[in-house]
C-alpha cells in the first residue's frame, strides 16, 4: 500500500496555489494521475521521488517510510525504490542505448537483463546508437526498460506517451500493461488521454488546483451514469469481452451488449454511435 499526505505551495503563472492531497493506494494499483494543467500532478510525482521538498508530508510505500517531515524523515533519492520516466526521455545524450541501460543497472556485471530487456522491446539491434538517432517510440522504450533495470517498487510516468502518434502510443501502452503484469509493481502515471487512463489504470487521483477533487476507479468516475448530461456520438473502443463492449465517448465511458461477432470489435477502434430516436432522452440544461 501507498500512503501520501503532502502539502506544497505550487508557483504558477496565474498565482500561486497549494498542492494538498491525502490518498492510500493498494498494493500493486495502476493509479493515473488526472487533471488540468497546473493542477499539481508532476510536482506530486517529483515529490514522492524526492526530487522537490513539501512544506509537510508523509509519504509511506508497502511499510517503509520515505518522508515524514514531523519526525525529520526524508529517505535519499539513490535509496528509494524508484524508476521514473520523464516527458522528454532524460537519456544521456553522449551514451548508447546499451550504456543508458548499463548507467542505471545496479550491478555492472549483470548485462544479461539489459539484453532480456532490449529483446522484449525490439530494440537489440539498436544497442549501439546513441539518442539522437532514434524516434521518439525508441527513445521512450529505452527510457521505460532503464526505469525497470532496479526492478523498483514504485514506477512513475510523467505523461510518457504524449508525443507519441497513434499507433504508437497503442502499442506501448500494451507494454506497460505487460511489464506491470509481469514486474507486479506499484505504477503513477500522468496523463491527459482519458482512454489511456481507462485501458491502463485500475485507480484515478483527480487533480484540479492543487486539490484532490475525485479518487476512486475508472468506471467510479467516468462511467456516463455518473455523467448524465453529456452525449456525444464519436469514441474509441476500450475493451472488448463475451458479454460487452466499452467505449470512450468524449468525457464519459459507456458499456454496450454485445449480441454479434465481438472479432468485429478491436481495442484502439474509432466508433460512430446511433440509435433510434424512440431511444434518444432529452433533458434541460441550466
């Protein structure tokens, strides 16, 4: 379990706010990080990381005390059990991909993970190149395996998919959820993609002003019974099962029955809504 209760004076370009957010996170969660910009959300991650300071807090991870600002605790960087992945990669620019790896691997001698690790993201044969040879998909899997080598407790994400296209973002997104399955792991990432949100996460900390305004699961706080005003006729498909479909439908997810062939439906789909008008609701907006 995961217990954060921190407060931050938060310096923005409209004036200043305070970061105040208690939560506890089971163990092994997937919890996303949502909110508007400015809200408090990567400064929440660099805090629990020990990258910035709070004015209070408790941070507590699977027992072990990290910060507690009351009893003068605050466990060094080096010694929390972190891997961090940056929005813009943060690979040392003069290194191959190969020493990028052998930087953050706590011993030297074990070079057969690095291999295991650039195997399962394709990238072997890239070893040797340096960053600024690489897409941005590339750079973002070495950022993603040099994260894991530590095999940390916690991994934090800052929006790593943001300035991905598509298919991309797709893609690694099934590789997160395969090393989060495989490493059982506790995972923070931020994102602004509510279907990103939806496929990865089983916990949401809504951000807004530096306050914690809604925690809870996906399906607690995006669910459209939970957002009856808003309709709209364009989504994405989430997910797909024997029994339902879930779609992602501008700001609220949806659930369908399914009685036809569910291999016509496929994760990532975009979808054109229609119904009857005998079946439309119309309500008064104030």
């Amino acid at each position: 379990m995961i217990k954060i209760s921190v407060r931050k004076k938060l310096h923005l370009a409209h004036g200043s706010s305070m970061l105040s957010v208690d939560a506890e996170l089971p163990a092994q969660a997937f919890t996303a990080l949502y909110g508007p910009s400015g809200a408090g959300k990567t400064t929440l991650l660099k805090i629990i990381a020990g990258l910035l300071q709070p004015e209070e807090g408790i941070i507590e991870v699977n027992g072990e005390t990290w910060l507690n600002t009351h009893r003068k605790i605050n466990m060094p960087i080096q010694k929390r059990s972190i891997g961090f992945v940056f929005q813009d990669f943060a690979l040392f620019p003069n290194m191959t991909v190969r020493e990028n790896l052998l930087y953050a691997l706590p011993n030297r001698k074990q070079t057969d993970v690095i291999e295991s690790l650039l195997t399962k993201v394709h990238l072997k044969n890239l070893a040797n190149r340096k960053p600024d040879t690489l897409s941005s998909g590339q750079k973002q899997r070495v950022a993603l395996i040099r994260a894991l080598m530590r095999k940390p407790q916690l991994l934090l994400l800052d929006e790593p998919l943001s300035a991905l296209d598509d298919a991309m973002r797709q893609h690694l997104q099934q590789e997160l959820t395969s090393f989060y399955q495989e490493y059982g792991m506790n995972v923070l990432i931020v994102s602004h993609h509510l279907p990103e949100i939806i496929k990865l996460s089983n916990q949401v900390l809504q951000l807004e002003g530096g306050q914690l305004i809604k925690a809870g699961t996906p399906d607690m706080l995006f669910n459209l019974e939970q957002n009856p005003d808003q309709l709209q006729l364009i989504g994405e498909v989430l997910s797909v099962d024997e029994q339902q479909v879930k779609l992602w439908v501008e700001h609220s997810m949806i659930s369908i029955p399914l009685s036809d062939n569910t291999a016509l439906w496929k994760a990532g789909d975009k979808v054109t809504i229609a119904c009857h008008t005998r079946d439309l609701r119309f309500k008064k907006l104030s």
